[in-house]
C-alpha cells in the first residue's frame, strides 16, 4: 500500500476542520476516486475505500495502529498504553482480558450510570441551544 502526496485535488482537504466535516461527502467521492490512501499529514492517512481499510484492519504490516490518535514523531512515541494503538499480539491478549466487561451483563449493571449522563449531555444540549458538543469529558469507567 503506498499513501499517495498532497496534490491539487487534496490540498484544501482537511478532515479536522469543523466546515469540512460538515459535508464531506464530495470530498470523499473524489479521494476514493483519485487517492484512496491519502497521507495528507505526515503519519496520519486517510483510507477511503473498503477493501483498502479492511485490510489495515486486518493486517498490521500494512498500517499499524500505533501512530492512532497521536499527532507527533512515531518514531520517538513512548510504546503504547492503550489498546487502540496496539497492533498484534499485544492487542489480542490484552482483548481478551477486557472483552468480558463489554457482555450483556456488566453492560446492564452500567444501565442506571450511562443513563444518568447520557441524561445530563442532552440537558446541556437543550441548556445551550445547540448538540456539536465534544465528549470530551465522558468518563470511560465506572
């Protein structure tokens, strides 16, 4: 898999910006077309069509995960902490210790929590007149 370079047709392209991500789809339609694997900030790729994200998914020699959420030198990054950006085995071993907290039952015990703040998110929704909130501060435990 080679990531193509910035080109005219990506260069006013950007995925983090808020107007962008509005309405992408044009942009998305052309990416596939002209460069399904865009590199369009050092490390940081954009992957278009199906197959091509199927098999980084599947394959961690054709992208690994460890540059995932991380903005700056891979090279010098600290060796991963979470799961997301670890690549096989590592990923796999630590899966199966977490995959039973994700089953029916620990999921139904968290009801009443999730319930509470999903409550509270949409309150503030209301309170401030608008729904594009970050969720920043939603905790992942409990």
């Amino acid at each position: 898999m080679t990531p193509s370079a910035i080109s005219d047709t990506t260069a006013s392209f950007d995925p983090f910006d808020v107007s962008t991500t509005r309405d992408p789809w044009d942009d998305y339609y052309r990416l596939r077309r002209t460069e399904p694997i865009w590199e369009f900030r050092p490390g940081i790729f954009l992957i278009t069509r199906y197959d091509d994200v199927r098999r980084c998914l599947l394959d961690p020699d054709a992208l690994s995960n460890r540059s995932n959420f991380f903005l700056g030198d891979v090279e010098r990054a600290s060796e991963p902490t979470n799961i997301t950006m670890m690549d096989t085995p590592r990923h796999t071993a630590l899966r199966k210790t977490e995959i039973g907290g994700f089953s029916r039952a620990p999921i139904r015990g968290a009801q009443e929590w999730i319930t509470g703040i999903a409550d509270a998110l949409i309150d503030g929704f209301v309170a401030d007149g608008r729904a594009d909130h970050g969720l920043g501060s939603l905790p992942v435990t409990w």
